[in-house]
C-alpha cells in the first residue's frame, strides 16, 4: 500500500476525515490514479501510522477518511545519527537512501581535512533539500513512520557540539587493522533506549590522525567493523545493519 | 597499497622471484606507473598475501621479488553464499559489488516466478563475466584473500540442488512483517566454522509463497531482517554484516 507522511496534525479517529496534503494529492490521485474507496497509509506527525480511504477529490484537493489507526515499532530503539565527511558523486545520495532504509534517525555530512568533495555554499541548501527529498523516498517505501534529518556541519569541532549524542563510535580503519574487534558491541552493550548513537565516518580519504585524536577526546570510541576495507558509503550501512541486529533481533 | 590475485602458484619464499601475472603487470607497470624497488601485495591461490618488490620490467612482462609472506584473517569464518532472483538496472552489479566488501563467497543469481528481469542465455556469459570482473575489483581493494565466485541457476530447485550449503536462510518480507526476530540468530549460533551458509533473497517483486514452500522444504529457514522493508538490493547487505557483526565482533 501507497505510503505518505503528513506534516500537519490531523484527526486519527477511526471514521473522521481528514484533507490529504496537496504533495500527496498529486502523487496518489494524479500518479497512483487512486479513485473513491482506494486506501493509503499516512504516517501522522506523532508516527502513527493511519489507514485512509479516499473519500473524494476533484483531482487538486482529496478528502480521506480513516479506516485503521496503528503505533508500529519500525523504528531502531537506539536512534542513530550517521556523520560522513563528504565524499564525492553520487555517494551522499546512497548514504541516505540505503541508510534510511537500513534505519538511520539522521544523517549529518562534514567538512574534513582529507575531503576530496567540497559543498560551495552556494549550492549547499540545493543538495540538503535533495538529500531530505530522497530520504523521504526511502521512508515511505521502507515504511518508517520517521523521515530522517540531513543536515551539514562545517567542521568536525562544529559537528561534535552541535549534534547530541549518548554515545558516539568513529569507524577508524587503523582499529581494524590492528584487528579491534570488541568497542563496538561494547558501546552496544552499554546503551539503552531510547539513548541516541552517532556514528563518525571519513571521506574516501578517510581521517586524519589529529581528527581521530579530536573525535575521541568528546568520548567518542574508535571503533574496527571487521577485517576488510569498505569503502565510505558501505561503512554506514554496516554499522546500521549491526545495530539493528544486536537491537531487534539477538 | 595496491593489490593483485595470482591465478598460478609462484614461489612464496622471501627473497626468491616470480613471474608477475601478464593483466597485473599491465595495470601496475602501466597504469600505476611502477618503478624497480616500489611494492605490491600479490594473493596467492592458497590465499596467502606476498609483498613483493618490482625488479625488472619491459612493460610488458615484469619479475618480483617476494619481501613478506603473510596469511591475514580477513574472511567470514563462516562462508556466505549470496543467492538472488534476477532483479533490474545495475542492480545485480551493487550486489556483487557491496557484498564483496562485506565478506560474501559466492554469489547465485536465479531466475524466479515473480522476477522482472530476465537473463537471455545469449548474454548470460557476458554478464557473468562481468560481474565476475566487478568481484575480482571489489575483493582488492576491499583487501579480501579470495574472489567471489558468480554464478547462474536457471531456476529454484537447480539452485536448491547445485549449491552446498550447511545451513540456509531465506529472507522473506512476511516473516518480518509477522515480527519473526530470532531466526537468523539461531541458525548463526548453530553453525560452526567452516560451515557454509546460504542466504537467499528475492528479485524486487519477492519470492511467491508457492517459491518460499518450496525453499523451506529443502531445510531452508525464513527470517526476517528487522521491521522496516528494505530494497532486494540492500536485504544481502543487512545479511552479510550481521553475519561479520555476530562471527567478527561479538
């Protein structure tokens, strides 16, 4: 079933209508060609999840009607928060796209020593919005009831005080080679719900020794993902898919 | 540094030459431009890993000499083998791709009921080959100590019956939307190295539950992967680093 998220109130009483926002109007009855009677879910600001059948629309303006009314856990019970120094091409958009289908709670992207790509400030709101836009996309077909945050943060010191954080763990490659292999189940071990994860990750350059050092001396852990090389858009979706195994499935 | 597989047996002793591989010796020589004295890491067929030295080289052929002669842990204690309906686009080589970075052996690609896609046996060799190039590429600079293999199965039940598998899983969307969590747990704490597991995934239209019978009946175990609903292409992702998060880091 087609799924929207709305971003005003509205009511979630089983019977009562409600007005489909105009995005989703085009979408479902313009694209999805949905006629009277046809449902979709809508994910509420409160991330209930409401069944809704199209009452009537004269094709700019819907009315639905609420049939079913849920709370479904879909989301990782410990937020996490992916920071990536910025890589090149496509690879921001990959990050968000595999990462909020694997969970992720927000994406935040960095200006590092060793980063390759840079984001003029001229065109940084161009990308966020394409980023939120494409993690949208990736809620609603994974069907989470959040969208995941982007944000960008001009440097790792502006990083490490604006964003909040339990715990923190950096995917260090010199950990994984010195074969450490416990710091990340480790921190796993040490949190509970709903306490909030960042998780650092370098540019393909990776991070300069001073940034590890700057990282670790906010309480963040350097941690190894096991003994091959991923490159920096795999990484991510490592550790997301780690955390939701040791949260939602051991 | 950069890495080639060897595809004959050489000398492994350190300070004895060998032959460097024709293909490497194009892109080390060629397109790294390589000079006497400068080093690179050469895998063995019994997947050892030599440093090796440039000696002498015309550009078209070139000697090395061993330096160090290591055997690094660097694969999934338990072997995974990758099996996937044939889906759309490029989606086959980002599996191939990824997967070897997060550790798989082999990857199956199989034609099934509800697959969009469809292999036509007059390109069915090129492709094979070319993913076969996209796991040799993966596998050096993930550093990895062997190549996935891929291969092809005409259908489910000549996959059942060609692959050796110790253990399967199949991930299947209506287990996770029944909250199945603990499957994939207990198949993992049943196996022991070097037991091999098969993982089998569907193409973006799933598996039919006349398919999914089917797999079961050959010992194959459904499980799902969390609560969200990821793409057929990120679902092998999930699968392999939860099996390195379980047998490399808890």
């Amino acid at each position: 079933m087609q799924r929207y998220f709305l971003n005003e109130p509205v009511t979630t009483t089983v019977g009562q209508t409600f007005a489909v926002p105009t995005d989703s109007v085009k979408h479902w009855v313009k694209v999805m060609r949905a006629q009277p009677g046809d449902a979709a879910e809508f994910v509420t600001v409160d991330h209930a999840v409401l069944v809704a059948k199209l009452v009537v629309t004269d094709g700019r303006e819907a009315t639905a009607q609420v049939v079913s009314n849920q709370q479904p856990q879909v989301e990782l019970p410990l937020p996490v928060t992916i920071a990536c120094g910025l890589s090149k091409g496509d690879k921001p958009e990959q990050i968000v796209q595999r990462g909020t289908e694997l969970g992720a709670s927000a994406f935040v992207f960095f200006d590092s020593q060793w980063a390759v790509a840079k984001w003029a400030a001229s065109k940084r709101e161009r990308k966020l919005a394409r980023l939120a836009k494409i993690a949208q996309g990736a809620a609603e077909q994974s069907h989470r009831t959040m969208i995941p945050t982007v944000s960008y943060e001009a440097s790792l010191a502006q990083l490490l005080t604006n964003v909040p954080y339990d715990a923190g763990v950096v995917a260090w490659e010199e950990s994984a080679k010195q074969g450490e292999s416990s710091q990340l189940v480790q921190t796993l071990k040490q949190m509970t719900p709903p306490q909030r994860l960042l998780a650092i990750f370098g540019p393909e350059g990776g991070l300069t020794p001073d940034e590890v050092s700057q990282i670790q001396a906010a309480g963040v852990t350097a941690v190894g993902l096991g003994p091959r090389i991923m490159r920096a858009e795999t990484a991510p979706l490592y550790l997301l898919s780690s955390v939701s195994f040791w949260c939602e499935l051991v």
